[in-house]
C-alpha cells in the first residue's frame, strides 16, 4: 500500500513540474508576438553576418534579409492586413466554424452523440463509445463537454463504473484527435498552414483537407481496438465497482428522435446530390478538362460542402425540435460559433505576422536547407527520421496544447525541411498529426482535462489530477505504440495518404 502511495506521490511530483513549466509559458499569442520580433532581430543580425544556402537542384543562392531597415519597416506596415486576411487558415476555419455552430447550438450533435451511444448493444457499448469519441472530434471542441458525461451515465446504467465510461471516452476523443472518418475542420485548419508552409519552398503549392485522409480512417479503427483492449486490462480492473448513487441517462425524447430523423434525411439528399455531381465522370463537379476527380473542383471546393454538410441537417434538426423558429434563431447560432473564434482569430493575426516575416526573411528556406543537408550527411532520413519528429512533437504537446498553436510554429520548418529532403507536405503533417495527439489525454495543459477532473468528482469527490494521468497513461502509452508501428507499414509501403498525396513528392 505505501508503494502505492509514494508512486502516487511521485505522479503528482511529475504533473506538478509539468503544470509549472508549462504556466511559465507565455499566452500563444504572447508567444508568437515575441517570435515575431525575435524574427526580426533575427534577421538583422544573419543579414550583418552574410548567411546563405544554395537551393537545392539550383544553382540559386538564398540570402537573408534584414527586415529592419526603411524598405523591411515599409513592409511590415504596408502588408499587415493583407498578411492577416490572406493567411490560409482564417477563412477556411471561419466558413467550416458557421455549419459546425448551427449543428452545435441547434442540439443536433449532442443528440446525436447520445442516441449512438444509447442504441448500442450492452455488450459492444464501450467500443461504441470510443468510436463516438474519435469520430466526434468532427465538432471540434464540443465532444469533450457533451460525450464523457453521456458515457459516465450509460456505463453506470448498465453496471458498471462510470469512472471508467468518462475517462475512457476522454482518452477517445483526445488521443485520437486526429483520427477520423469525416473530414473534421482540423483537416482544413491544418492545411492551411501546411500550405503556407510548402510555399516558402514551392509558391504553386497547393494541397487538399482530405492528404491524410486513407491513414485517417484505418486510424480510427486501430484505435478502438486499441482502447478497448486498454481499458479492459488496465482502468476497469483499477477502479472496479461503482459505490455511488446511480444515475440513468434520459433518453431522446419523441421530438429530438424525429429532429434526428429528418437530419438523417436532410443528409442524405444532400449526400445524394454530391454523389450525382461528382460520381459520374461528366458530373459537375468533375474536373471540366479531363473528367479527373483528384484536381476537381469537388476536392478544391470542399470547405463549402462541408458548410453544408453540417448546416443544413443542423436547420432541418432545430426547425423540427424548435430551437430554430426563425432566420434570427439561425444568426444568432452562426454568430455564437463565430464568437467562440474569438481567440483564434487574434491568434490567427499574430501567427500570420510572424509567418510573413519567416518567409520575407529568407530565414525559413535557409534554416530549412540547412536542416535538410544535415540529415542527409546524419544519413538520419526515412522512418526513423519522421518517428523522431512523432516523438519531438509529442513532447512539445504537454506543454503547448493548442494544435494551430503548435503547427504554425513547427510548420514554417520542418515541411519545408522534409520538402528538400523529397517529403510531401502530407507526410510530415501526418507525422506531426500523430504526435501532436498521442499526449492529450496526459497533458494538464489541455483546457478541457480540467472539466474531466470537474466530471470525475461528481462520482469521486476526492479523486486527484494524479489518479485521472495514471488512467489515462496507459491510453497514450499503447496509442503511441500503435499509432507509429501503423505509421511506419504505413511508410515502408509506400502507401498514400489520402486522394493523390502519399509519402514524397511528385
């Protein structure tokens, strides 16, 4: 029993050190002010001392230059807005955000997730539940406050601990953030700045949300099984039987059960009409030159038809439960999503000033360059080279939670790096993909582990941040394991990675 403890005490020592570390850290966009100038700075001072790289393939020299002179100051005043309003992920998150936000507020979401959850048979219940939560992510942010609750309550309904239902479906949704079925406003969030990225080495560069789609979905179901099998051999035997008052989570009512089925009819149609515009090879939104599907404008366009993949069953579920009454129910809804934006938004500002910079100054190509040519002569490359980049970004996740956050400021590097070196961007998007999900269900630093905590003490008034990490340890302890053993067949096969990306460059 004392070793228990003092591994207890040991945990929470770790967490601590963890909590502190990462409340040093400056807010993001406070981090990314200071990068900005220190890209400045930057800039001035590898200018003075003539540093430069040759291009790959080229015989073209690439200098840095000083931004902090007359012509570097007009630039920066002159294009700050510019900079803002074209920075790639600004308007592809806001148009996915208004759809995503109708289907939120109107309630179809949490319905749904509910009647999933609630139809299932008793004995495939938790990989139900986990299922939900991977897919879920597809809502953004809203999967954390709506699922683990839900699940807590189905599993004591059925005897067992609820303990176990929430910290599993935790564990789904931040662990396999990435995962999915669907493409999530995550997939378009991220590449917009892989795109911004791959244009400091190819300015024609464009890509597609749907790059790492293939590896996506097998994702997906490697880590049900995965957490299924953990949560049977770790966390339910830890907490064993629930002492508490039971609680029943309420069913659908007849109103919300036919909202659901006129969203699934709405869905359809729509899904329908896609099918008649893209599956035929004269369909519309074929690509009007060779019929083609990969460069059509389906796959260029597909931020708009998830706006409406998402908005219109969201209207058909509000008009029916009537949430919705009239065109001001649904303003009111798209301005409540685009309100929660709020703090990206200013995020979005600063990151795209700093970005610019990165890219005037030279100091991205060059850095990358040279990190490419000292791979090369490590004869670091391959596999093992993006497993390590899985790893380094695993780490920087438990003390930056934010994936935009994180991705704008390892991006401007590391997919150029692996661009010289042969790499598509769709490779080391994923690579960071997975890391950058692996440690979330450990990390304090992600805002909603502090409303699991909240969750967990409804059932266990003294449960601690040291007995939820060691529960969810093992999550991302096996996810990891997993999840790069998928991505290393994944590689050595050569397989691609989603509609006309795979794992090097044409």
């Amino acid at each position: 029993m004392e070793s228990k403890v003092g591994k207890k005490k040991m945990v929470d020592r770790f967490l601590d050190s963890i909590e502190r570390a990462g409340n040093k850290l400056p807010d993001p966009v406070t981090l990314f002010v200071i990068l900005a100038f220190f890209v400045l700075a930057l800039s001035l001072v590898l200018s003075k001392l003539g540093v430069s790289a040759v291009k790959p393939g080229t015989d073209e020299t690439i200098e840095v230059i000083n931004l902090l002179n007359r012509e570097g100051l007009i630039q920066i005043v002159t294009n700050m807005v510019s900079n803002f309003t074209s920075f790639a992920p600004l308007g592809i998150v806001v148009v996915t955000m208004i759809g995503i936000g109708v289907a939120e507020n109107s309630g179809l979401i949490s319905a749904l997730m509910k009647k999933t959850v609630l139809s299932a048979p008793k004995k495939i219940i938790l990989p139900v539940i986990l299922f939900t939560g991977l897919v879920g992510n597809v809502a953004a942010d809203a999967a954390f406050i709506i699922l683990p609750p839900i699940a807590a309550m189905i599993f004591m309904s059925v005897g067992r601990n609820p303990l176990v239902g929430l910290i599993a479906t935790y564990a789904a949704i931040a662990g396999g953030f990435s995962a999915n079925i669907i493409i999530s406003s995550l997939d378009v969030l991220l590449l917009g700045i892989t795109q911004t990225s791959a244009q400091l080495v190819d300015p024609t560069y464009t890509g597609l949300a749907t790059m790492n789609y293939y590896f996506l979905i097998v994702s997906t179901f490697v880590l049900v099984v995965v957490a299924t099998w953990v949560t049977g051999k770790f966390v339910e035997p830890r907490f064993g039987k629930y002492g508490g008052k039971i609680e029943v989570a309420e069913p659908l009512t007849a109103l919300e059960n036919k909202g659901l089925r006129w969203a699934g009819i709405v869905t359809l149609a729509y899904v329908i009409l896609m099918a008649i515009l893209v599956v035929p090879e004269s369909g519309l939104l074929r690509n009007p030159e060779d019929n083609g599907f990969l460069n059509s404008p389906f796959m260029t366009g597909i931020v708009p038809i998830m706006l409406f993949f998402f908005l219109l069953p969201g209207l058909a579920y509000g008009i029916v439960t009537k949430k919705v009454k009239s065109d001001r129910d649904v303003a009111e809804q798209m301005f409540k999503s685009i309100g929660d934006l709020s703090s990206f938004i200013v995020l979005a500002f600063v990151a795209a000033q700093m970005i610019a910079y990165f890219g005037w100054s030279n100091i991205g190509p060059i850095l990358a360059i040279k990190g490419a040519e000292f791979l090369q002569n490590m004869n670091f490359t391959g596999a093992p080279m993006f497993i390590g980049f899985i790893i380094i970004c695993a780490l920087i996740n438990l003390l930056i939670a934010s994936a935009s956050a994180k991705w704008a400021l390892l991006a401007p590097i590391f997919v150029p790096m692996f661009m010289y070196l042969n790499y598509s961007p769709a490779v080391t998007q994923m690579a960071y993909r997975v890391g950058d999900s692996i440690t979330n269900p450990i990390t304090p630093m992600l805002a909603y582990f502090a409303i699991l905590l909240a969750f967990a003490r409804r059932y266990d008034k003294n449960i601690g941040i040291g007995t939820l990490i060691s529960a969810l340890l093992p999550y991302s302890v096996f996810f990891a394991i997993m999840w790069i053993i998928l991505f290393a067949i994944w590689f050595l096969l050569g397989l691609p990675l989603g509609p006309g990306d795979g794992i090097y460059l044409k």
